[in-house]
C-alpha cells in the first residue's frame, strides 16, 4: 500500500504545529492504523515533499521524529520502513492492560513466574484489613507483548478473597478478568 501516498492531507502553513510535526502526527497515524504493515517501505521523502508542496527537509524531519519515536526504521541505502507501532500506556492511572494492549492491536502474553501462599506480614494486615490468620497470595508474571517482556507484574491478594484460585488460573489471561469472574471487585 506504500506505493500510493495513502491521501495524505495537506499541511496548514498558518498553524502555529510546525509543518513538520503536523507531518509526522499523519505519518504515525498511518503506522498505528496499519497502512503500512511492520517493514513495508514508506513513500520516498522526495516524493512526499512534491505531493505536499514542502521541502525535503521538513520531510526528514518528520521522518526522524518518528524514527526516534520508534514509529520508523531507517535502513542506509535502502529507504525508511515502518515498524509495528510501539506500545503505548500511562502508568499514572489504574487500567486494565490487557485491553488497553489489545486496542492498540497488540497481543498480550503471560508467563507466570511464581504462584505462591504466604504468611500474612503486618503491612498486608492492615493495607487488606484482614485477620492475622489469613495467607496472602502473591502472585508474578512478566507480560509480553508481541512475545517479548514488557512488564513485570506482582499481585498480592489477600487467600481468603480467593479461596480456591489455582495457579492454572493465572498462567495466562488478565487477572482483572479472572477477579471480574469471581465476583471481586477492585477499590
């Protein structure tokens, strides 16, 4: 699909967005909704500065912008190549990864290292509010992405709140699902 410039839009040249970044924010859309697909060749930089009526250099630097971003591969002598879109969330608010992997059209894997019961320490006593005598289940998996770790994950819930979790139950699938099915609800 690279072959036509897949109806670029035409730069505003009273924007106060220079027109290299009002480029390179049509250029990255084009990589995340996949007119490009991970190492399919984009346009020539001389082609894209005539078909929209700017120089080559606002080009490059559109180009580079998204290379930095991860959005773009350069290859000397060979052109530039798109990439499959990084992998982007915010870590300040709380989500569920696992979907917000999937609208970016990423799939999410699990490998779980670790399931296990442990005693119940004074800090978990009284972030969960539980009885001394209850076990706390901590739980890691590393989360990939395209097959590759992207995130450590540790969940520690109080053995009660899940009496008969397994650790099948957590080798792959998003525990907020998992929680969801159980009836438990996150605060």
């Amino acid at each position: 699909m690279s072959g036509d410039l897949f109806s670029l839009a035409p730069l505003s040249k009273e924007s106060r967005l220079p027109l290299h970044h009002q480029l390179a924010d049509q250029l990255r859309e084009a990589v995340r909704q996949g007119v490009f697909a991970a190492d399919e060749p984009i346009p020539r930089e001389l082609d894209i500065a005539k078909s929209l009526g700017v120089s080559r250099g606002v080009v490059r630097q559109a180009i580079l912008q998204l290379v930095q971003e991860g959005y773009l591969r350069r290859i000397p002598g060979r052109g530039t190549f798109a990439q499959n879109a990084p992998l982007e969330y915010d870590l300040l608010g709380f989500y569920n990864f696992k979907k917000e992997v999937e609208r970016q059209n990423h799939t999410l894997g699990v490998r779980l290292v670790a399931f296990e019961t442990l005693p119940l320490d004074p800090l978990n006593e009284a972030l969960f509010g539980v009885e001394r005598d209850d076990k706390i289940v901590g739980i890691w998996r590393t989360l990939l992405v395209g097959g590759n770790p992207v995130l450590v994950e540790r969940t520690t819930v109080p053995a009660s709140r899940v009496p008969d979790l397994k650790e099948e139950d957590v080798r792959e699938g998003g525990f907020l699902d998992l929680l969801t099915r159980r009836g438990l609800q996150l605060a």
